[in-house]
C-alpha cells in the first residue's frame, strides 16, 4: 500500500461508537449535557457496561477525524484518503475496518498488541447527541509511526492534511510534526477544533498548533468556548469570534487561514484573514423535524464535504455548500454514515 499515494492525509482517535436512543435516564444519572462531548472519568465508567445490559446498541465506526476521513472518500476518487489512529488487536478493529472499506477510505493503524481500541458511548436524546469517550488504544499513538516506511511516504505525497482537536489531548507531538510539514512545504493543514472541552482545557496545545493551521472549523458551542477562554467580549458573535481565530499569527504567511464556524441547522460563518472584516454566511436548507434520524457525525459529514472540495481545488462557497450538503445526508442516517448507493456531491 505504500507505493499507492492519497491527496488527503488524516489523523485521530479512532473509536467505535456505541450508539443508544431515548438516552435521557442516562444524561441524569452520569451528569451529562445533552449536546456535549466529554473524555470519561471514573465516574463515567460503569455506563459502557449498562449500554450493554440494558440498551439496545447500534455500533457504527466513529472518532471524529475518521468520520471526516470517510465522508471526504465518499465525495472524491477512490483511493483519494488515508487515515492513521492507533487500534488495539481486536474485533472492534476489524469493524472500524470494514466501514472504511465500504467508503472507500483506506488506513495504516498503528496497532498495540494486546491494548482495546476506543469506545464512544452515544446517547441521544431528541435531536442532540452526548459523547462520552474512553480513548483505551488511541492514546498510545506514537509519533514514530509517522517516519515508518508504511506511513512517512504517505504524508510526503499528500496535498491536504486533518488533525481533529481531540487529538491534542495527548498527541499534541505528531499533530505538530505534520502541520509544520504542511507549512514548510506550502500544503494546506486543517484542524477541527471538535468540542468544547478542547479550546477550555487545551488551549496550550491549540496556541501550540495554531501557526500552522490553514483552516480551521468548529461550531457555535467550540467557538462560544474559545471566546471564553482567550476573553473575547461577545462570545456569541461567531463572526467575530472566526476573526479572532483567523487573525492569530501564521507561520506561512503566504496563504491566508480561513475559519469555518457551523451552527447546526442554522447557517455556517466563514472569515479569512486576507479580508476579516468581510464573514460570509451561508445558510442551511433546515430539514423537516421527522426527516432526522440523529446528529451523531454531522459535524464530521460537514468537515468530510468541505475536505473533498478542499482537495478538488474547489471555491470556498462550493466547499461549504458541499459539507451542507454531506451533513444533511448523515442526519438522515443513524449514526456518522452515508447515503448507499453513493448520491454524487462534486
């Protein structure tokens, strides 16, 4: 697989989502919020065991990077997309594994003998969705793996790379080496900021990687959390806050960074440092309430759309209007999946 060369590099945990309706019980008794995404503390522990026993499961592939990865393979060629993570050697593997397959996304895990791969519980509740994440295996990526034969070829020949924010809790190291790589060779860096919890309690890390980010993308609830954690006055402004975002200092001054912010079925905000004061919204076509089968994924589906455009060489409008569009399609389906037979975007 080595020989074979991708337009799109991308990066994260890898996860197998454990998905629940009706999830309200759950929300009360974990002290969860209802549209949140959280890393698991101990108290949190004993809920994978009572999705098992007392929930009816879906399981569907998840990690956030890699639901993009798979919503940019289903808009672009085949062989268009490569994706790394660390795995742990088991079922829950072969599973992420297969829904790659049928995507078309391709992938060079790092795999930990003897470690578990990464779970996410899903409750969903109404329209909203919770995330609690015990990373197990993801955490232990080593950025080694990034200069192996397999992988260090890979990253050379790509033209576009994504790091979800996620990421940054412990693999803050390979995420830099790749974006510096992109910068130092004029190639475009995207990083997701992903929840919350990221800009609030990692905002060392986003400092960090922010020079080198291209573009960024995230949604009213991260951009709300950014605003509060570097003092901005209005933190509901999104366009003031994607200015704020798109106006931090850049390594390669060169190509102005662009910030995407979403806000669910309402519109999408973008600013781009070479003219700030100039956001361009774009509306949603808002789908009729029973037409929505759950939210899980659909940031990830908007950031898989506008990748494709991205890597296509696509305007801005026609990249936003492509992660739209992807965003609507994963609504519609339980869980980050998409539409069979493949509905054409580009």
């Amino acid at each position: 697989m080595a020989a074979q060369s991708y337009q799109l590099f991308c990066m994260g945990n890898p996860l197998l989502d454990m998905q629940v309706t009706n999830g309200e019980e759950l929300l009360k008794k974990y002290d969860l919020k209802s549209n949140d995404a959280i890393l698991a503390e101990e108290k949190h522990a004993p809920i994978y065991r009572e999705l098992v026993d007392n929930y009816k499961i879906t399981y569907v592939a998840g990690g956030a990077a890699q639901n993009a990865a798979r919503g940019a393979a289903y808009v672009l060629p085949p062989h268009s997309v490569v994706y790394t993570g660390c795995v742990g050697d088991d079922d829950l593997a072969e599973q992420l594994k297969e829904a790659n397959k049928r995507e078309g996304l391709d992938q060079v895990y790092l795999v930990k003998k003897g470690e578990k791969t990464g779970a996410c519980a899903v409750i969903i509740s109404g329209h909203d969705r919770s995330l609690v994440t015990t990373l197990a295996a993801a955490e232990k990526f080593d950025k080694e793996h990034l200069a192996s034969p397999e992988v260090a070829p890979l990253i050379d020949a790509a033209k576009v790379y994504y790091v979800e924010g996620y990421f940054l809790t412990h693999g803050v190291e390979s995420a830099l080496e790749i974006a510096k790589k992109a910068s130092e060779t004029g190639k475009i860096f995207v990083l997701n900021l992903s929840a919350p919890f990221i800009p609030q309690f990692f905002a060392v890390q986003l400092q960090q990687i922010m020079p080198y980010c291209d573009v960024v993308i995230g949604n009213e609830a991260e951009a709300e959390a950014w605003a509060s954690a570097t003092g901005l006055p209005d933190k509901e402004d999104l366009a003031a806050v994607a200015r704020a975002i798109a106006t931090q200092p850049k390594s390669n001054a060169s190509r102005p960074r662009t910030v995407v912010i979403t806000h669910g079925p309402k519109s999408t905000t973008v600013v781009s440092s070479a003219d700030p004061e100039s956001p361009k919204v774009f509306p949603v076509s808002p789908l009729k309430d029973e037409e929505i089968v759950d939210t899980n994924g659909a940031g990830d589906a908007f950031a898989g759309g506008f990748l494709g455009g991205l890597v296509l060489g696509k305007s801005i409008e026609e990249c936003v209007e492509a992660g739209h569009k992807l965003g609507a399609m994963c609504v519609q389906q339980v869980g980050p999946q998409y539409k069979w037979p493949k509905v054409q975007i580009f």
